[in-house]
C-alpha cells in the first residue's frame, strides 16, 4: 500500500508541474 502512495504522490507531482507549465 506504501509503494501504490508513493507512485501516487509522483504522479500528483508531475501532473502539477504539467498544469504549470500550460498555465
């Protein structure tokens, strides 16, 4: 469960990054 957190918080990580630089 640890390991499908910390795939999910790279994720969320990446997408954000993406929002940004479209923005």
């Amino acid at each position: 469960m640890s390991r499908k957190k910390k795939f999910w918080t790279s994720g969320h990580k990446l997408y954000c990054h993406l929002i940004s630089s479209l923005s």
